[in-house]
DNA sequence: AGTTGACCTGGAGCGCACTCCAGGTCGTAC
DNA sequence: GTACGACCTGGAGTGCGCTCCAGGTCAACT
C-alpha cells in the first residue's frame, strides 16, 4: 500500500506541513514519488513517523532524532550508539515520570486544601497560599 | 530575611534573567526594594517562585500561571476558579506521566530487541526497525 | 580617587519546532 | 476546456520561554 500525503498526515497524527518538514530536516527518507511527482508513503514509512512521534512524545530533540534517523543507515555497526541513545532517553524519560509524580502530589496537596477552603474548615489565619507558597 | 536577587536566583533555580523577567510578564509582584534600589525578595517571594517552578514542570504555559498569579490578589473569591486551574492541571499531568509510561514501554521493547540483536539470537530475518518501525 | 563587582533598565536576539504563504503544476469531474 | 482540489517548492513568519546586551548606577575595598 502507499498513500499520498494527506492521508500519511491523517495515519500519523503530524500535520502535512510537519511531514514535509521532517522530510526537509533529514528526520525521515524522502518518500517514493507517483507518476505525478507527489509523494507515496510505504507502510515502512509510517511505521517509522509512529516511532519518531513516540521519541518526540518522550520530549526528545529534533537533533537526537536526527542522529537516530541517520545511524539507520550505518546498518548494524551503529546498533551499539542507537540502543545507547534509546537508554539514555529511557532514563530520561523515567526521571521526568518521577518528576511529574512529584509535581502531581504537589497539586493534590493544593487542592485538599481549596477543598478546606470551601469547607470552610480552615478556621485559622492561614491561607491558602501560605501553604507552599 | 531578605535574599539578593543571585541569592534568590541560586535558591529558586532560576536564573537572574528569569526571575527579572517573570516580574515583567506579572508572574510575580515586583519584590521590595533597598536603600539602593536593589530587589530584596522575601522568604513569601522564594516560596511563591517555588510554586510557580512546580508549576512550570508540569508543563503548564506561563499565560495559565500568570491567570493563577492574578487571581491571587482577587481573594477567597477566586478561590474556585484557582482550584479548577489546579484540578485541570492535576489532569493533564496525569494523562503527560500515562503517556510517557507508554513510551517507556516502546523504549523497553525496543531496548529489547536491540539486546537480543547484540547476543546475536535473532536468527530470523527481521530487522530491530522491523519491529515498530 | 579609582577599580571592581553586583545590580539596574529597556530592548534585542535566540533556539526550537513547527506553520504559513505565494506562486505554480497536476489529474479528475463537469 | 475549464474549474477544482490536492499537491508541489522555497522561503518567510510564529509563539514560546527565556537569554543576552549596552549603557548606566551604586557601595565597598585598596
């Protein structure tokens, strides 16, 4: 199967200008053309589009992806630096879960306390704010 | 006590710059001034900032804090629409650390795959790209 | 008195990741 | 045969969140 970019938009989840883009950038391979010049997607193409939209969810930068996109291309000789760039996004991402996970108890801990508020149990001096802030 | 703005920048982990600026765009209330017309954050500031650094990690956009900031001068009344500020970023971090859980599933697969390619048992022709790619 | 270093201001500049635009070419539908 | 819509290109523009700069003030130290 191929399909045209409209549709390679629709399947990915990028907008068709962000698949031009990644094109131009060397992110992704330049598709296959029709008869008339305008680009055929494989299934190999989008799979790969699902993978870098999963590397870029996980706030990875363009220029790592980059790096990852070109070592393809080195064959297995670059498998080493490409699981080496997986791993280390892999911590990256666990530390920025951790963080998240702080941030959320942060907030429940805020709003247990608006609930009080609206409760009106909070019959000290103390506001809000005074809490963390 | 009172903090200079290096000692306020080194204790909130924002740059000089960045606290500067935050005072431009109304995030935080211009802190007092010293006899030379130098800041002199308060204790209240430092912990306001730490607030805001929270909330700044949970990808909230600094328009969203600046309308938390503003609200905070209107008093109890706004209280309701503080906490749903709260309660809809409490959301969104949940669905950002769900999601990265995901990624971290695909990375986990892939690390895989990678690891089982460097002890040379795929004997089949499949490729590591081959698997999500 | 002079030098240093931290601070001040207003405004310009930057890196990222897109997003939009003008002007042009096709292939199909009427 | 012409109107339409989808696509093409190179390049400019955007929004975000800072970050940097020039030019100046001030207090303290030597």
């Amino acid at each position: 199967m191929s399909y045209s970019i409209a549709e390679a938009a629709r399947r990915s989840g990028l907008s068709i200008d962000t698949l031009r883009y990644y094109e131009r950038i060397k992110l992704v391979e330049p598709p296959a053309r029709d008869a008339a010049g305008r680009r055929a997607y494989t299934d190999d193409d989008l799979g790969w589009l699902g993978f870098l939209t999963k590397l870029r969810l996980t706030g990875m930068p363009i220029k790592r992806m980059r790096e990852y996109a070109s070592l393809r291309h080195h064959g297995a000789a670059s498998a080493g630096r490409r699981k080496a760039i997986l791993v280390d996004q892999r911590q990256s991402v666990a530390d920025r879960i951790a963080e998240l996970q702080n941030c959320l108890d942060i907030l429940d801990y805020k709003i247990d306390h608006y609930d009080q508020v609206e409760r009106k149990v909070l019959g000290t001096g103390a506001t809000v704010e005074g809490i963390s802030a």
